[in-house]
C-alpha cells in the first residue's frame, strides 16, 4: 500500500472547508485503497491530545516536514502561525524538492464593516510574500470549487506518476478495450492478454508505464516503445541541474525562483506523452537565462536515454540552442 500524506493548513474561519475537505479525502480513499493507494490527511484536530515538551506549534511543523503535500486555505486573514507552517512547507521543498505545495484562497464577500485593518493587511502581505517566491495561489469562491479544483489536481498527479494507481485484477479483465484500435492495460500483467490473436498490435506508438511480459507473444508497435522513468530516477536525473542552482552563486530570490522552476519541469516531464511542449521550452530558456551555469546540465538532461522522445519541437530547440553556446 501506497501512503502519501497531506497536511492541511486553514484558520478557524474555514472549518467548513476543512470539513469538506476531509470527506473529500476519504472518498477518495474508498475508491483506491483497493488499488493501493492511501492519502494520509493530517489537520490540527489529530494533535490536540498530544503531549509536547515544546510548544504545539513545533509538532505541527515536524509533521509538515513529514508530508508529501502541503494545502494551505486562507480567506480574510493569514495568522502567524498559518503562516510559519507555509514557511515551514516551503523551506523543506527547497530542501527536498517536497511536499507539494497547494494554496486557496477563498475570496470572501465580506462588509466593509465587519472588516479588521490588521486581518486585512494579514492577507495582503501574505499575498505580496507569494508573488514574491514566484509561488501562486488559486482563488475559490465556494466549497464546491475549492473541492472540484483539488480533484483536479489529484488527478494530474496520478498522470505525473506521483500518485500511483495499482490494478485490482492482474489476471487480465483490468485490460478493457478502450476502442477500436486500443487496450488498457494496466496494473501488473505477468500472463497473456488475449485480445483474440494472443498479441498486442497498438497499430501506431505504444507509451509504456512499466514493465512488459508478452508470456512468449508479441507486443508489435508500428513507430517506437518508450519507458520512461519514475519520480525516484528523475530526482536523479535532475540532481545536477539542482546542483548547478544552488552552487550558482546567484542571489538568493534567483535561486528560488531557478529551483522552483526546475521542479515544475520536471513535474511537466513525469506527465509524458501530455506534456506542454510550450512550458518546457519556456522553462529551459528562463532557467538557462537566470542560472547560465547551468546550461551543461540541462544539455545533459534532456540528452538522457530515458527521455529521448519527451522534448517536442520547441524544447529541443531551445536545448539545441544552450548547447551551442
């Protein structure tokens, strides 16, 4: 079984959200803990028994450290200490390239009477601190958007491999056709999938997410097979691009901005075939523009044999032109 584990920041003022949010979870769960997945919610509720010889606050952050996703809500304020476990989440992604950091921000219809200068400034702060760490928050309006946006979410990070869906029958009835020309297969198939010939023709490009085992047959596929590499071996592979950043030298808010872009093309590239060309090759020149040491690396990382075939036209272009410096 598969556990990643969210921690969800919020103040008092959105126990509703929260509340939400938590069912929102658990649906989920029922859905894929057959398939081997689990999502670990951790709110502040689960510490309120706890005993610590420090302030509770600490627990909270050691807990955030521990995760793989971060959620932050916040609406018409953003208290001290919502903010420090932000900072906490965004410190160890800096130095783990985790968790995953998601912020909300409910955009409240509120009076002006009922107003709170200091609240108020609270949030435009906090706003301004976002925009300066290049981070970005997603506005919501009701619980009903905030829920559907994360489902959203969810879903592209199985499509990214960061959540990983197993197959409940391995037998083959988790292999549907999918079409006239196609069949899923999913999940660890080790016999034969018969579709009728004993065979797998794709009658075009085949994409394979793990391995292949044809039992004697044949997996035919007109253009090329690719396997590409999971979360882990992509870490690797873009260890040192992290490592040309951070012994860049560049200031501080460079590096931040240059390593938070190197995590979100390597989020772009774990979603393979789906892939933004355009964003790729958007990041590879910013990045190539903010850290110019870096350019060997990036040259070197898209000339790996696991990602041959990942860069469209646009990306190898503007790889092709690092390379010619």
């Amino acid at each position: 079984m598969l556990t990643k584990r969210i921690f969800l920041a919020c103040s008092a003022e959105l126990k509703d959200e929260r509340q939400q949010f938590e069912i929102l979870i658990n649906r989920r769960n029922k859905q894929w803990v057959d398939q081997g997945m689990f999502l670990e919610l951790v709110v502040w509720e689960d510490f309120l028994d706890a005993v610590s010889k420090t302030r509770l606050q600490d627990e909270y952050n050691v807990a955030i450290r521990q995760c793989d996703i971060f959620v932050m809500l916040f609406s018409t304020k953003v208290g001290p200490y919502t903010q420090e476990e932000f900072e906490t989440a965004f410190d160890q992604f800096k130095a783990t390239s985790k968790p995953m950091i998601f912020v909300y921000f409910k955009d409240s219809k509120v009076s002006l009477g009922t107003l709170n200068k200091k609240d108020l400034m609270s949030v435009l702060t906090f706003q301004e601190k976002l925009d300066s760490l290049g981070h970005f928050y997603t506005v919501y309006e009701n619980v009903d958007g905030l829920k559907l946006h994360f489902t959203q979410q969810l879903e592209k990070l199985i499509d990214s491999g960061f959540l990983k869906l197993s197959s409940q029958d391995v037998a083959g009835s988790a292999s549907p056709a999918i079409g006239q020309s196609g069949v899923a297969v999913l999940g660890a198939n080790q016999g034969v999938i018969n579709t009728g010939t004993q065979q797998i023709d794709t009658g075009g490009a085949a994409i394979v997410f793990g391995g292949v085992n044809t039992g004697g047959g044949n997996f035919i596929a007109r253009d090329w097979n690719q396997q590409l590499p999971g979360v882990d071996d992509l870490d690797s592979l873009f260890a040192p691009v992290v490592a040309a950043v951070e012994t860049s030298g560049a200031p501080a808010d460079v590096r931040v901005d240059a390593l938070r872009q190197a995590k979100a093309l390597e989020i772009e590239i774990m979603k393979r075939h789906r892939a933004d060309d355009f964003c790729m090759s958007r990041i590879v020149s910013q990045l190539a523009e903010a850290i110019p040491n870096a350019n060997s690396a990036i040259v070197q990382l898209f000339g790996a044999p696991a990602l041959v075939g990942v860069a469209g036209t646009m990306t190898r272009d503007a790889v092709d032109r690092l390379r010619r410096r």
